[in-house]
C-alpha cells in the first residue's frame, strides 16, 4: 500500500466517534465502547438470561476476544495515520490470538492491490471472510484460515461471535478509508461528485461545482438527470449506468459550447453509488487537435509507441502504407506476427535487428532503416524507417516515435535499373536478332520483376495479323507453372494499340479501363498482378512487341513504364541495325524500281501540274509528324511550286534553299504532314537509292536482301498509294571487298548506331539545306525553325554530330 495515498488525514478525524467507526448491523455488542473507548467490565455484557457455566464462560470471553479485538483496530486506524502499512500489517499478526483456536489460525487484509498476510497464510477449506468496497471502488477484505487439518477436529465452527468481528473489522476500515479518500478529493485540483445509489449528489466540491456550473448546496439532494436534463440521454448517462450495472471504472468526455470547454469525467462505482472525478482537457485537447492537424497534413506516415512497443497511435498516412485501419493498428506490437518485413534479399528480419528493438535497447536513434513490407492485400511496399526514443527526465524511454517514408517507386527504379544493366550488355554484343531477343527475354525472366518475358515479330507498316504475334518462339518463363507459349487472344487489342501508338500498354489488377478488361481478366487467370506490351520502336517504326507480366501488386508505375520505353527504344534501334546489316551484308540484294502516278503525292501532283522534274533528296523527322523534304527543282520556277503548295493540304511549310533562272529550279525545303512513297518504302526496311518525280510520273528505286518478302512490300506501297506498280526487279551481289565501301559501311554504322535521333536530323538537315556550303544556302537559325528548335540546340547537336561521325572517319583512315 502506497502510505503517500492515505496521508493528509487531519486531526479533527482522528477524533471521529470510536462507536461509529465500528458501526455494523448485525453485531449486537456496537455500543459497548464507553465514551473513552474502554469496556465495562466483563459481567456487564453477558446476556441476563444466560445460565452461569462453562459455556457462558467460553461466549464470555469470545465476546471479550472480540471486544479486544475492535479495541486494537479502532486503535490502530480510526483517524487512519500516515504509518498505515505499518499499522495494518501489525493488526494482522495480533489478530490470531482473539480467535478461539489462536494456534492455528492465519489471517489476510487485502485494501486494494496490497495485500497483509501471516507468514503461515495461505488458503483452506475452512475460511471466514468479508469483503467490501469503499465509494470510490477500492477494495477491502479481510480473511481468516483455521489451518488444523487434523482429522479427529474436522470442519471447523466459526463462532458467531467471530463471524461478527471479521464483518466489523471489515466495515470500521472501509469506513475510515472512505473519510479519507473524500478529504483527499476535496484538496484535489479536478472536480469531485459524489452519487448515492439513487444517482443523488450528496458531495460536490468547489471544483466540481464550478465545471459543473452550479452550487453544491443547489445539487445536494437533487437527482443527476433532474440537474442536468440534457444530459439524460447521452453517452454520459449510458456510461454511469453501465458503470453501476457491472461495478467497472469507467469514462467520457463532454463539451461545453457556451464555455468552449472539454471536461473529462472518470466514473467510479460502488454498492453505494459512484463518485465521478471531473477534470478540464481543454488545453490539453486544444494541443491534441493541433498535434492531429500536424500528424494528418505531414506526408509522412508516424506511428507512436508506448515503452513497451505496443501501437498508441497513427496517422492516416500510416494507415495507408501500412494497409491497416489505426482501429486494427491500436494496441498491436512492433513485433506481431502479422508485420511481415524483410530486407533487400527478400529474408525476414530478425527481432534483435528490428529498428524498434534496438531503440529500446540502446536508447539511440536510428535513422534510414530500409526495409521491405508485404501488406496485409499481399501486395509489397519498401519503407525507409526513422525511429526516436522519447525520454522522461530519469532517461527511461516513455514513448518512441516512428516516422514511415514510401520508397517503393525510388527502390523499384533502382531494382529495375539493376535489371535493365544487363540487358545492355546483351545489345551491346548483338550479332543475330533471333538470338538477341532470346537473350533478353531469359534475363528478364529470370529477375525477380518478371515471371514472363516474350518478343513477338512484327514486320513494320503491316497489320497485326500479318506480323507473326503469336507468343511462340521467344517466350520465356521463370515459373514452371506459366504455360508456353500462352495464349496471345486477350493481347491482339493492347499489342494493336502498342504498334499504332508507339506507346508501352499495361494492365494491373487496380485497372478499370474497360478497353484491355479481357487481357486484365486472363492476366488475373493466370495469376498474374498485372502485364505489359512494349513496342520495340526506332524512327517511328515498330519492330517487334515485348510482352511481360509479373506477380507484384504496384508494378507499371510511370517510373517503370519510363524505363520500358526507353528500353523498347534501345532494342528497336538494335533490330533496325541488326536489319541494315543484314542488307549491307547480304550476298545477293534485290533491287526494285517502282513508279507512281498516285496524284495522292504531292510531289505526283505538282510535277504533273508544273510539267518539271522533282528529286526527292532525303527526308528528315520533324516535331508534330512532320517530315522535312529537301528536293531539287529542274524546269518549274520555284515561286509557282511555293503557290501549289500554299493550296495544298498537308503542306506546312514551304522555303527555298536556292534558285536558277535559266533553266528555272533550284533546291527547297517542304514541309509534309503525310507519308510519301519513299517513306512507305523506308518503313518496309527497303534502302531508298533514288526517288525522282517527273511530269507527274515518280520512279522510286530501292534495295532490299534476297528473301525479303516483296509482295508484302508491294502490298504495303499499294494500300498508301494504289496507282503503284513495281516494274522491274534486278539482282545482284555487292562488292563488299573495296576500301569505299568499307568506309561507307563503318559510317552509316556510327550514322545509325552512335548518333542520337536528334543529331541525325539536324546533320541530314544542314546537309540538304545547303548549311555546309559556301556561302550558305540555309542559316541555322531557318534550319532550325523547319525542325522546330532553337538556334543554339541546333548548333549543339550539330557539333557533337560532326565529331562523332569525323573521329570514326578517322579512325577507319588509319587502320
């Protein structure tokens, strides 16, 4: 027993009336204290008719054992000194001897949560006991053993005598505590009220009355809910009701509109009614809305721990990266089971090396403890955890703070950028294009962010249906349990839009689009979180399609999805030089002349209408599907073709590089937003040698390996341009043997592969628009404009262009 609790009786109760301290109904002897406390002498209080004998002689002195009894505990508590333990203690080794088998009788006084006992005490079948409550709910017992086992004694008696000193111990302690705990609440700084069983006040002190708001001579006497009408049927009513039902503490907090108060009352039951302690929170609650605003506007999940590591509170942003409601969260240990955290190796982490365990242990702050998670969905998260002890003045933590940051999408990209690594290595040392995507797909498969990898052919400028997608020969799987190949039906409508928009496709388990919902439904089938088609693109061209799923629930972010096409990118630019050699390094080449009158051409249309002859030199990409055409002009003044072109659709811009009078012509750069014969050709992977326009008459001649397929090819021409013919086709074998060509070959190698596309443009746009002759035909500031950049990027690429292409120069020079 804490004596510090019971300390503060004043003098004035320790005088109380002795009789009244011991008062108990059913003791008929409560009167026999004089008015000094002593005891009258022993005949007086034997009952008149009683015979004289042995047996008055034994009621007698159980009657004076008794008396003695009550003497010595009126003694020792009425007025309850500070040294009570002590007291209490005491009054439990003397009381055997007023028992009448003394010798084998032990004793127990519980108030509260201590406990008074003999050193022989323990529990036996022959016990008297009586227990009660004082009105602010502590508990008083007392409990006396006979502890002769012998068999020849039996059960024993207890005499009524006996059983009425227990009771009235009993009740003279519960009394005194009683004054006690109502004297110490009345210096107590919350607010006390004090119910009678009828829910009656019959004690409020002036801190009550003041958060109450009334006087306690008003609320003496009246009926809780008389009072206080409109609390009568509110949660304050429940929770006093229930209190007294099932004799449990409890609490709630009300608030005060007219006063802008918050008041927290704590509810204490007894048999005899309950007293509720009142305290003012609104400061407290004031500071507690400000801490929630900060807890709930912080990016940051926090997450608060009491000393033990059990979870007191989170924010909802905690919530959220841990996939749990605060209601689940509260009360639940940093070590359940149920937290599922591992390290980068994907191995659970020990409970020695979690961050919240070394905290307690060390008392140090830990900062940047990354870890994995799996969310109770199954899905995964990576958390960066900083985790600080908050220390009471002796240095014991009291509370320890966890601060969550997500670092899923930082993490993934470094994971995905590790995985990505050594598929560059691959493309790097790319000889054959059937083994190249063999390569990548078994190393995508074998990572942990890819169960499934597959490249599907695809011939540039053809349908889907004609381009060999059908998820066979370079499927890959990590798992033995995903089929090969797999059925490619639920992917014909992404893999469609992936070629006509040159744009990575997804589906994930979270995805509403109704659009892929067939592919989502097979992809879930599979099981399988979520799934993508990659277009494999370069210059605009679509030469294959990569096909992944994975089984991670937050997979295709934009990170990731930005790392795909980039890689898409990289592998389309090593199909097309994969496919240029194998042109430049064919035995034999097949050349094909077509000729157009599609008046669909532009240049078709105006060299029939101007009666001259066009050369189409090159064609460079622009910005917005533009394509910037540098043409020579023989036989039609320049300003009449920059008149047809004012009236045609799809010309957007139109300038001269360089005029003749005599004959009439020169050189112009025009601006088209269609596709032109040449172009379609170029798509075909045919090597565009010639492309000349006259009197509205086009031959187109082009190169392609032997084996190409040139109906396809043709077909192609002709779905653009129907008024097409191929009519001649020539074949003949390279010679590869002399040094130009071997020079050629390394150049249009460092043109293709080393150069970026915009260094590309910009050199083939110098080149046709006269920017390297003297003097200039073009400024880079109009080359610039025809290409939509400023001056100064233009420049920038063309230097670094230029050095590239002459190093390599260089280089074949000397060998």
């Amino acid at each position: 027993m804490n004596d510090q609790n019971r300390q503060g009786r004043d003098e004035e109760g320790g005088k109380s009336n002795r009789a009244d301290s011991v008062e108990a109904g059913s003791v008929p002897w409560r009167d026999t204290f004089d008015a000094d406390g002593r005891i009258p002498e022993a005949a007086d209080s034997t009952d008149g008719n009683e015979e004289f004998g042995e047996a008055a002689e034994r009621k007698l002195r159980a009657r004076t054992n008794a008396l003695d009894a009550l003497e010595r505990a009126n003694e020792l508590f009425v007025g309850l000194p500070n040294a009570i333990d002590d007291r209490v203690r005491t009054y439990v080794a003397e009381l055997p001897q007023w028992f009448r088998r003394s010798r084998t009788v032990e004793a127990e006084i519980r108030i509260g949560d201590d406990v008074f006992e003999t050193d022989d005490f323990h529990p036996a079948a022959s016990t008297l006991r009586a227990e009660t409550r004082t009105r602010v709910g502590t508990s008083v017992s007392l409990t006396v053993v006979c502890t002769d086992q012998q068999s020849s004694t039996g059960q024993r008696t207890w005499l009524p005598t006996e059983r009425e000193l227990v009771e009235a111990v009993v009740s003279l302690i519960k009394s005194e505590i009683d004054r006690w705990e109502i004297d110490s609440l009345k210096r107590v700084s919350d607010g006390v009220a004090v119910l009678d069983s009828d829910l009656t006040y019959t004690y409020v002190n002036r801190q009550a009355e003041r958060l109450l708001g009334q006087d306690s001579e008003e609320l003496h006497g009246e009926y809780v809910w008389d009072a206080f009408p409109e609390a009568a049927d509110t949660v304050a009513a429940e929770k006093i009701t229930t209190a007294l039902e099932t004799q449990s503490p409890t609490s709630f907090e009300r608030y005060s509109a007219t006063k802008e108060q918050w008041v927290e009352a704590r509810v204490h039951p007894s048999d005899d009614g309950v007293i509720i302690v009142f305290t003012d929170i609104t400061d407290s609650k004031v500071a507690q809305r400000e801490l929630d605003h900060v807890l709930e506007t912080t990016p940051v999940g926090i997450v608060l721990l009491n000393a033990e590591g059990d979870i007191t509170r989170a924010n909802s942003r905690a919530e959220e990266l841990l996939g749990l409601s605060r209601r689940k969260m509260g009360g639940k240990e940093y070590d359940h089971p149920d937290w599922d955290i591992w390290d980068e190796a994907g191995t659970p982490i020990p409970h020695e090396d979690h961050p919240v365990t070394r905290v307690r242990r060390t008392g140090e702050t830990i900062q940047g403890f990354t870890h994995g998670i799996t969310l109770p969905d199954g899905s995964e998260r990576w958390l960066s955890s900083n985790v600080a002890p908050v220390k009471s003045v002796d240095g014991s933590i009291e509370q320890i703070i966890v601060a969550l940051e997500d670092i899923t999408g930082l993490k993934r990209l470094e994971q995905l950028v590790e995985t990505f690594q050594p598929v560059d290595e691959i493309l790097n040392s790319a000889a054959a294009a059937a083994e190249t995507k063999q390569a990548i797909c078994e190393l995508l498969a074998e990572t942990r962010e890819y169960q499934y990898a597959r490249i599907d052919e695809h011939t540039p400028g053809t349908a889907l249906a004609e381009s060999g997608v059908d998820g066979g020969s370079n499927a890959v799987a990590a798992a033995e349990s995903v089929p090969l190949p797999m059925e490619i039906q639920p992917e014909t409508a992404p893999a469609a839009a992936a070629v006509e928009t040159g744009e990575i496709q997804v589906v994930t388990r979270h995805q509403s689009d109704s659009q892929f919902e067939r592919w989502r439904a097979d992809t879930l089938d599979r099981g399988f979180q979520a799934g993508a088609v990659v277009p494999l693109e370069h210059r605009g061209r679509v030469y294959g399609l990569l096909v992944l799923y994975t089984d991670r629930g937050e997979a295709f972010d934009s990170r990731e999805r930005t790392l795909l096409t980039t890689l898409g990118d990289r592998v389309g630019q090593v199909l097309h030089s994969l496919t240029t050699e194998r042109i430049l390094h064919a035995d034999e080449v097949a050349e094909l002349t077509f000729e157009s009158t599609d008046s669909a051409s532009f240049f078709v249309s105006a060299s029939e209408r101007l009666g001259c002859t066009i050369e189409i030199i090159d064609t460079v990409p622009a910005a917005d599907e533009i394509r910037v055409h540098y043409a020579s002009v023989q036989g039609a003044p320049l300003d009449a073709l920059s008149d047809i072109a004012a009236q045609t659709d799809g010309v957007v811009q139109f300038r001269q590089i360089s005029h003749t009078e005599d004959p009439p012509g020169g050189e112009v750069e025009i601006g088209l937003c269609r596709q032109s014969l040449a172009q379609t050709l170029v798509t075909g992977e045919a090597a565009v040698t010639s492309d000349t326009v006259s009197d509205g008459r086009a031959e187109v001649v082009c190169e392609v390996p032997l084996g190409t397929d040139i109906g396809s090819l043709v077909t192609r021409v002709q779905e653009t341009f129907p008024e097409t013919t191929l009519v001649s086709k020539r074949v003949y074998t390279p010679d590869e043997k002399s040094a130009t060509h071997s020079i050629r070959r390394a150049l249009k190698e460092t043109f293709d592969n080393e150069l970026t596309e915009r260094q590309r443009q910009v050199l083939r746009a110098a080149m046709h628009g006269g920017y390297f002759q003297s003097p200039r035909r073009s400024t880079a500031t109009e080359i610039a404009d025809a290409l939509s950049l400023t001056q100064s990027t233009f420049s920038y690429h063309l230097r670094n262009a230029q050095q590239t292409l002459l190093q390599r120069l260089f280089d074949q020079l000397q060998q």
